[in-house]
C-alpha cells in the first residue's frame, strides 16, 4: 500500500499496533483480509481529513459502531464530519465501523476489539439485547464511555442517549394516520427493521397505546426482521399477504420503503396512507413523488454534536451539553420539498 502518513498515526487511526501496520505496508504474509481492510480504511480516513492532523488540541479517537442501512449509515457520517471542527480544544479522529447487518456475535466482536485495543469513547447503535449490554458494561467498566444513538441501550452506566425521541415519533405517527383515516376501519401495517431495536420498539408502543383513540376500529399487523434492506423486507411482507384486509395504511419504523412500497404492489395492495422515517435520498424520492404522505424526522447535526459534547465533557474538555437529549420530531410533507 502506498501512504505519506506516519505509520504510528496508521495505527491509531485502524487500532491496531505499529508491528501489524507495518506488516501490512510491507506486504508480508500472514495478514488477514479482515485487517488489511482495516488499515485501507485508516489510510482512507487520514487522507480524507488530513488537514486535520495538524490541529492541536487533544486528540480523541472515537469509534462510531452502527448497524444500519447504508442510505442511513451515510448521512450519519456526513453528520459527523460536519461538526468535527466544533470542539476545539479537543480533536476529536473518529473511527467508523458500518454494517448494514450487525449480528450480535459480530458486535461483540467489534466492541471486544474497541475494549482491547482502548478508545475515548464509544457512539453505538446496536440491538438492546442482554450480551450486547454486558459488552457495553464492559466497555464501561475499562473506562472507556459510551453513548448511544438513534436507539437505546438498557446499560444503566453508558454516559448518554442522543437522538429522536422515538415515543414522541409513535404517537404523532398515530395522529398523523387518525386525520388522514378519520373514521375507517380494516388493517395498518407496522413494519420494523429488527425488534431489539429499543427506538423502534418505543415508536411502536407509543403508536399502539394512542391509535386506539383515533382509530379505534382499526386492526394492527407487524412486521420486523427486514433490517430496512431490500429482499428481506420483501419476503416478509410476502408472508403477511393473507392478513392484508380492507388494507389502508402502513406505519414504517425502521426503513426499507420502496421495498415496502414494491412488495404491496405486487400483491395489489395500495396505501391510502404511508408514514415513514428518515429523510435520505430514497425517502426523498418517494416524498416527491407522493408515494410517503408523511416523514418524521430530525436533524442529525443535532445528535453527532450532542454525541461529541457529552464524550468531550466526560474529559473536561468542552462544558456539559445543556441542551436536551431528546430530539424533538419534525413532520415532513411533499410540499417541503416543492
């Protein structure tokens, strides 16, 4: 691999020692895909901000461990990068880790190596499931501090929660559909990327507890498990096709809308009334073009700059973040976009 970086920095950009670096730039044997990847990833991060390398300041190097759909995925990291030059006097190196399908032992893997290898801090969006829990105590008790994103994590020690607040989200969602559905009856689908998401999971408990006084004669039907991609979402709602009576709106928490969108149409089922999350390029289009009523969404910027002043401040660096953690919901038309 060609470079002009130092191979110290290579290594602290990739987490990985100055000997396997080394190895790698040399072209040695006996290195894994897995971490060649790894270094190739660092080489690409220093180059992309290498005008920051020079900023004085204390550096933070702070891994971001999402599992998420690419399309959400990026604007998480033009999020980033966006307020990156805020907090001065820290410099804060983030590290990304993105997968659009993280299984827990995958993740686990990941915060493993974060816990071996040290980090200042750790922004995640993962399943709240028990063994990831354990691992976010672990990190934790190492002194490595975490902050959760766009979907909690039941560790009563992670030093903060930034994002939507996804009960809020549930019941305007519920009366958003209770205005456009006024009166009816028959079935709203509820459509989930994965139910260990706790952000979604409190977007459909909310929802559930406040569509009975706007649409009382309506059936809910749920589906989970697509992880906002494409075929899987589909195959899903293949499933669900006996089920679809005097079918009239869809409520989606966790993405995948033109999938959603396309599944229905093959089994000629068309919406009266879709309500989706998430501003990103497809959503865009299908705001547009009418085929969602409504997005909820919020401002991201928001969220990475919350993040980034908790971790800055568990240091000393920046004051506490006075601002709420919660993000408040933002309802979206196509007429935003005229």
């Amino acid at each position: 691999m060609t470079h002009r970086f130092p191979i110290k920095e290579i290594a602290a950009q990739a987490g990985l020692s100055t000997a396997t670096v080394d190895r790698v730039i040399n072209a040695r044997p006996n290195v894994s895909a897995q971490t060649k990847a790894r270094i190739k990833a660092a080489l690409h991060e220093l180059a992309h901000r290498e005008g920051q390398l020079a900023a004085r300041g204390r550096r933070l190097f702070i891994d971001i461990v999402v599992e998420a759909p690419r399309r959400f995925s990026q604007k998480i990291r033009q999020a980033a990068e966006t307020v990156l030059p805020g907090f001065s006097p820290a410099v804060i190196r983030p590290r990304f880790t993105f997968q659009e399908v993280m299984t827990e032992t995958e993740t686990l893997a990941h915060l493993g190596r974060i816990a071996q290898r040290g980090s200042h801090g750790v922004c995640l969006k993962a399943r709240d499931v028990p063994v990831i829990r354990t691992a976010v105590g672990a990190l934790i008790a190492k002194g490595i501090p975490v902050v959760t994103m766009f979907t909690d994590i039941a560790a009563p020690d992670r030093l903060a929660y930034v994002g939507l607040d996804n009960a809020q989200a549930g019941r305007t969602a519920a009366y958003l559909m209770g205005v456009g559905l006024r009166g009816q009856s028959g079935t709203l689908l509820l459509t989930q990327s994965h139910d260990a998401f706790e952000g979604e999971e409190a977007r459909e408990r909310a929802f559930r507890a406040a569509i009975d006084t706007y649409l009382p004669q309506m059936t809910l039907l749920e589906m989970s498990g697509g992880a906002g991609l494409a075929i899987p979402t589909a195959t899903q709602i293949a499933t669900l096709a006996p089920q679809l009576h005097n079918f009239r709106g869809v409520y989606s928490m966790g993405g995948g809308n033109r999938a959603i969108l396309a599944a229905l149409q093959s089994l000629q089922c068309t919406p009266q009334l879709y309500i989706g999350h998430d501003l990103d390029a497809e959503n865009r289009a299908l705001l547009r073009s009418g085929h969602i009523n409504f997005l909820l969404d919020h401002d991201l910027t928001r969220d990475m700059t919350r993040a980034f002043g908790a971790l800055t401040a568990h240091y000393r660096l920046n004051p506490i973040p006075t601002e709420p953690a919660l993000a408040q919901v933002q309802i979206l038309t196509p007429a935003h976009l005229a």
